[in-house]
C-alpha cells in the first residue's frame, strides 16, 4: 500500500467489476487500501469478486444491478454507499460493441442498443453519484472506460463509436459541471486489449504487431492502471481527461509514404 495514491480509506464502487478490465481494476483499488463495492449484472460474478476482496483482507461488498436503467442505477448507488458507509470512488467500465455493421444498414434497434450498452447508464450512474456526493458536499473522482474507437474513424464499428465519442463528450461536460462540487471525471480510451471475455485470435495479434508501436495486444491490467491512477490522489489536478492506452496505434497512420 503506498500513500502517494491516497486511496486509504476511501470507497469504491466498481460497476462491471465482475470481470475483466473491472475486476482488475477492483483488485488494483483494494491494494491501495480502498473499500470497494463490486458491482455487476451477474450478482453471483460480483459476489465471487466481493469474497476475494474480503479473503484479501479488503473490506467489500456485492450489488448486483442492471444499470442500464435508471431506477436501479440510482438504488444501486444509494445501496453501495450504505454499504460502505458513504462512496468517493466511482470506476464505470461496462461497454460493448456489437456486430460489424457500415452505418448505411445498421439497425435501428442496433444502435439502440448500443447506446444502452455503451452509454445511457456512464449518465445514469454517474448522475446518481454525483447527487449523492453533491447532497453530503463531499468531493469524488469518476473514471468511465472509452474507446479509440471514439477517437478515430471506425469503419463497420461506427454505432459503437459514436457511442464511445459522445462518453468521450459527456466526460468533459461533467468535468466542467461538477468541478466546482470537487469531483474530478476522467476516461480511460484502451485500444486492442486482452480481456476475459476478448480473447483475440492470431489474426488481429498479426495486425497488432503490425499497426500497433509497441508490437502487442494490451492487457487488461494495463488499462486498470490507467483507472487507478485517474481514480486516485497522483490526478488530483486531471479532470475531463480521455487518456488514451493503445501501445500507440493511434498516433500512426497506416500509410507509408514513399521517400521522394
Ligand atoms: N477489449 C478491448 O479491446 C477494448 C477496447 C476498447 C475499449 N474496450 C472497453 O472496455 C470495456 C469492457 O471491458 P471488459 O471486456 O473487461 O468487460 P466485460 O465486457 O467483460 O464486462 C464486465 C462486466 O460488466 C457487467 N455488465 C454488463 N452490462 C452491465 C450492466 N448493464 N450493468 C451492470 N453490469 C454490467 C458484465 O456482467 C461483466 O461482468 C468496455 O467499455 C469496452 O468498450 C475494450
């Protein structure tokens, strides 16, 4: 446990800490000393997280909750906080994409969806803990997990990340609205990365070695560092921030220019 972080004592609450990039995140939370409610769809995941988080000597809890939806985001933030006696820490990491698509012949239900999964419950969420912070006048930091995707172009990928974009978007309003309350909004944007359920094949490593600078895939423990540090004292002065984690894939255009 190292002080720097500042994270002894404070609470977390991890939303899609059942698995993945949140799993990790929680884990790496905990070892700074922070509570942590884990939080997922799947009640029984975010019980297995919570119990290894308690076995660990962490004090944490389960909630299980859908929060695509806005009543059960709200009860499901006032149910961490009375758990942990109160939340300074909010880490939102749910997100998917869905199948490829040109955004000529997306579905309207598709995009729906998406807009669901990738963005409605970053406002439901955040909106909940932000009200609950501003009503005990207590200041936060909130950490949403973006895309590249909504950084650049995404070709067959677009309804994601518009998704992605708008997150991106929506990060530096809250940033600007609940910066005077003391809570600071930061994203995280990972490229190609190795989670539990994105198990890449050999194709996309290919391309990876390929297109991405440092030759590899990320791992899902190198984003939940990124969300540690964004969550913690090291960026009490960085606020609607999107840092981009992406071994540099970004920063390189595919095309190779000829020497003239
Ligand atoms: N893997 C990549 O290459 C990559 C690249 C860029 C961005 N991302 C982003 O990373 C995030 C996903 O990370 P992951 O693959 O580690 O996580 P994941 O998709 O495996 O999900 C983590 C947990 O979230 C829970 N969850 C899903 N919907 C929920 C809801 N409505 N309410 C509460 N909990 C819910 C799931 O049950 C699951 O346990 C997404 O935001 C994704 O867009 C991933």
């Amino acid at each position: 446990m190292d002080p720097v972080f500042g994270l002894l004592g404070k609470r977390a609450l991890v939303v899609g800490g059942g698995l993945g990039i949140g799993r990790e995140s929680a884990r790496l939370l905990a070892a700074q000393g922070a509570s942590i409610a884990v939080l997922d769809l799947d009640p029984a995941r975010a019980e297995v997280m919570a119990d290894e988080l308690r076995k660990a000597g962490t004090t944490a809890c389960a909630v299980g909750a859908d929060m695509s939806d806005p009543a059960a985001a709200d009860a499901a933030v006032r149910e961490a906080a009375d758990k942990l006696g109160g939340l300074d820490i909010l880490v939102n990491i749910v997100g998917r994409n869905s199948m490829r698509t040109d955004l000529a012949d997306i579905a309207p239900e598709q995009f729906e969806l998406l807009l669901s999964r990738n963005l409605r419950h970053h406002l439901y969420t955040s909106g909940a803990f932000t009200r609950l912070l501003r009503a005990q006048k207590k200041s936060g930091a909130i950490v949403m997990v973006a895309s590249v995707a909504g950084l650049v172009a995404s070709p067959g990928l677009g309804g994601y990340a518009a998704t992605k974009a708008a997150l991106i978007s929506m990060t530096k309003t809250m940033s600007a609205e609940w910066g005077p309350l003391g809570i600071r909004v930061n994203a995280v944007a990972p490229g190609v990365t190795w989670t539990d359920r994105n198990q890449w094949g050999e194709e996309v490593q290919a391309q990876a070695r390929k297109s991405v600078p440092l030759g590899r895939i990320g791992d899902q423990t190198e984003i939940a560092r990124v969300i540690l540090f964004l969550a913690s004292d090291l960026a009490s002065y960085v606020t609607g921030q999107t840092v981009v984690a992406d071994g540099g894939a970004t920063v390189v255009t595919a095309f190779d220019a000829p020497s003239t």
